[in-house]
C-alpha cells in the first residue's frame, strides 16, 4: 500500500504541549507500538482564503508483537503554533490508499489543483485516551486486514504552523503501569508568513512577484 499526498485539514483530544519532563517520563524502550513511519518533512502550500485546514496522516498505528497497547495521550511540540490542533482515526476495514497530507478536515477533503471535494473510504472519529491498537503490524495495511490511521487535523492563519514533532505515550498489556513513548519523526508544515523561511530558502516561499 502507498499513501498518495493529497493536499493538506483539523483535531481535538488529550494532545498537549511536550516537555522536557516528559521525555524523562515516558521512555521509549519497548517497541511494541508502530506508526509504520520514517521520518520528513511534509510542507502544505496556504489556499488564498484564511483561516484554513490541513489534515496530515500516514501514521497506521499497530502491535509489533501482537499484544495489546493502550494509548494514553499525544503530545506534540510547534515552534509556530496553529491556531486549533486536533486529532482523528481513520478506520478502513479494505485495503486503500493512505494520507500523506491533504486541505480539509475528515472527512472532507479538497483536491488543491480542482478545489473539488475529495472523500477518502472509511470511518472518521476523533481519538480518546484509552484507545486500544490489537491490529499486527504483519496485517496492517496489507491484503484487505485494513488499517487504523492517525491523522493530525491543523488550523491556521496567515501566520501559518509547524508540528516539529510529536509523541504518542502508551501501556502495554500486562504491565499498565508502565509507560512508554512512540516519537513521530515528521514535521508537518502549513505555510504562512512566520513559517516562510523556517528550515531553508525554499520552505513556504513568497509568491510575491516584483513590479
């Protein structure tokens, strides 16, 4: 299966700002937990009209190991902060194409070169603490077993926003009291005028032309 990018939409629940506590907090030595994620950097370009959404997604979440994790909260860090950050799942129960990133909310899309709706198949709801991932990584995803995505839906401004990184912190089964961390490598970038120029000369650049 090979997530498409779409465009770039919004989310809610325990997500909270990170700390350096946290880290300490919430080590990262099981492994049982997957995103099926590397690591980037995904970059939306701003639509003309203000505020707007940006949905960013790809994270299928599963068990190495087959056994039970529970998630307790996501935590993220955003050194240019959007105005709303939110969180859904993605149910799909047949084999399709993921969400590298697209404008709109779930499940709402819009293709940014028609700006024509755009759904894509399967169940939308926003995440809670307590959710509970049973799928193996060995099925996520392949043949029609489905999958079970994360997405991170963000709101902003002409200020634009940037997610730098985030963390989802859960339980094992047989040991809740015992915590770990899954860190998402990928920085998730809504273009705007504080986020012009951020990471090079190239991130978000002015479509200002010169008289």
């Amino acid at each position: 299966m090979r997530p498409i990018p779409l465009a770039a939409g919004a989310l809610t629940a325990v997500l909270v700002l990170s700390s350096a506590a946290d880290a300490r907090k919430y080590p990262s030595g099981a492994g049982v937990l997957s995103a099926q994620a590397s690591g980037g950097r995904i970059v939306m370009e701003a639509p003309e009209q203000h505020p707007w959404v940006g949905s960013f997604g790809s994270y299928f979440l599963c068990t190495t190991t087959g056994r039970e994790v529970t998630i307790s909260r996501i935590r993220y860090e955003a050194p240019v902060r959007p105005l709303d950050v939110t969180l859904e799942l993605r149910d799909v129960h047949r084999n399709t194409s993921g969400i590298i990133s697209a404008r709109g909310a779930p499940p709402e899309f819009v293709d940014p070169d028609t700006g024509t709706g755009l759904r894509m198949r399967g169940t939308y709801k926003s995440f809670h603490p307590g959710l509970r991932i049973t799928r193996p990584c060995s099925e996520s995803g392949k043949d029609d077993h489905g999958f079970t995505e994360l997405l991170f839906v963000a709101e902003v401004d002409g200020r634009g926003g940037v997610i730098d990184r985030a963390w989802i912190d859960y339980t094992v089964e047989g040991n809740p009291q015992a915590r770990y961390s899954l860190a998402l490598e990928w920085v998730m970038v809504l273009c705007g005028d504080e986020v012009r120029g951020t990471f090079d000369e190239n991130t978000c650049p002015s479509t200002e032309t010169t008289p």
